[in-house]
C-alpha cells in the first residue's frame, strides 16, 4: 500500500513541472551540484532507480538554471543607458518674429534667457534664435571668420503666446514689437524655421562681406604692382579676389589681386 502511494506521488511530481521547480529553487544550485558529485562517486552496484534518480534531476536543473538564467538577462533595454526622453511639445507652442534694436539681437536673445529663468518661463517660451551665417571680413590686413546676421533687427522666438508670454518678450529691454498683422502676433509655419536653420548650419563655405564694389578706387599694397592706383573692374566674393584696371605705360591693364593685397581709398 505504501508502495502505491509513493508511485503515486511520484507519478503527480512527474506531471505537475512546479513541483519540481519548488524543490530546486529551494534548494542552493551549489549543494545540488555537490550532491550530484557525490551520486557520481557512488559504487555501479547501486538499483537502476537510483542511479537513474540523479540524472533526471540533472536534467531538471538544468531547466531551472535556464529558466533562471534566461530570466536574468537584461533585455537590450534594460542593459543599455537609458535615454532621456525628449520633452513633449507643447501643441500651442509656435514661431514667431521679433523686432529688436539693429545691432542688440544677441542682446536681446541673453536678457530674454535669463528673464526666462529668473521667472521660471521654460513652459511658456521653448526657443530664441538669431540667425547668422559665416562671413570672411577684412580686418588690420587679415582674414576673419565673423557671424553676420541673416535678418538685422530681427529674432526667432517659439513660445505659446499668451498674456503673461506677450508680456515678458515685450518688456524685454531692446524689443521694438512682434512682426504680425495690425497689433496681432502672427506666427510663422515650421516649414520656413527648418528652411533658416538649414542655411545656417548647412550653408555654403564662408563667403567675404561687402569690401569691395565695382568702380571703388583702390591703391594696391602688397605684390609687384604695389603703390599703383586702379579701379575695380570685377569682386569675387567667393574666392576673396578682385580684378583691379592698372594704368601701365599708358594702358589700363586688368590684374588679378586678393583682398588683404588692395585698400580701398
């Protein structure tokens, strides 16, 4: 009878998986590595039950350190950095110009910041841009690299526009008004923003400011030509030359010249 019973609560064990996984996950896996060690070194003369007995819980074990294994790997999300996920855009929020003092743009675009900041804005006002692009100028005989500014007078500005919004840009020390249609802010599309953006990162190398026009008299200050006067015929801005007539011998000969070689007079 007793024998019945333990066939049958074997036979349950066996049909039931759970009960096995409880056993061995109380169980430390080093112990049961030990006892299979131990099992291994018992005599061949031991009843085919007990011999087989280890290897089905070999078997099982190494179901559950699977399982567990499985189970204890990080998902590629989880085991790389988290990203910060961008804030969500507020759909009020739009683009829109301001008018500002010429030459206090950049000004305007740090007082509005610290404004900003100061009176905690960051849910109201989003972005201020002043767009520039690369030039090359004239300075002391050198070449410079200087942000020229695309819309003199003017800056970007994206924020949802309400009273307290309205109030803190056009209070801004150097801001003249909103561009718009009578008293009437108007924004401009995301279209024409990406279009400004893009010229001024992704423009084209960087060309030289207004120095020269054609029919300016210049005096050539460097070169074999040095000390003559002449007259600019043609500018490249792209390239920073100019082509200066010369009177030679009597004739107006045309010479090709950078900018850092002539001075206008």
């Amino acid at each position: 009878m007793d024998d019945t019973k333990k066939t049958e609560s074997a036979s349950e064990e066996t049909a039931n998986p759970f009960v096995a996984l409880k056993e061995f996950d109380v169980e430390p896996k080093e112990e049961t590595v030990s006892e299979n060690s131990e099992n291994s070194e018992k005599p061949d003369s031991q009843n085919t039950s007990e011999s087989d007995e280890p290897a089905s819980i070999s078997s099982d074990n190494s179901d559950v350190s699977e399982k567990s294994d499985s189970s204890d790997i990080p998902s590629p999300s989880e085991s790389s950095e988290p990203t910060k996920p961008e804030p969500p855009s507020n759909p009020n929020a739009k683009w829109y110009v301001v008018h500002t003092f010429a030459g206090h743009e950049n000004k305007v675009a740090t007082a509005l910041k610290q404004r900003i900041e100061a009176e905690r804005l960051e849910n109201l006002i989003f972005d201020i841009l002043v767009p520039t692009q690369d030039k090359i100028e004239i300075r002391g005989g050198k070449k410079e690299t200087v942000k020229e500014k695309i819309f003199p007078g003017y800056i970007l500005i994206k924020m949802e526009l309400n009273d307290t919004s309205w109030l803190a840009v056009r209070t801004t020390q150097g801001v003249t008004s909103f561009i718009g249609a009578g008293n009437k802010p108007t924004p401009i599309s995301e279209a024409e923003v990406a279009t400004i953006v893009k010229f001024t990162t992704q423009g084209a190398q960087p060309t030289f400011k207004d120095v020269f026009m054609v029919d300016d008299t210049i005096k050539i200050i460097d070169g074999p030509f040095a000390e003559f006067i002449g007259k600019v015929d043609s500018v490249d801005k792209e390239k920073g030359r100019v082509r200066v007539l010369v009177s030679i011998f009597g004739r107006e000969t045309p010479v090709e010249l950078d900018f850092l070689q002539v001075q206008k007079l």
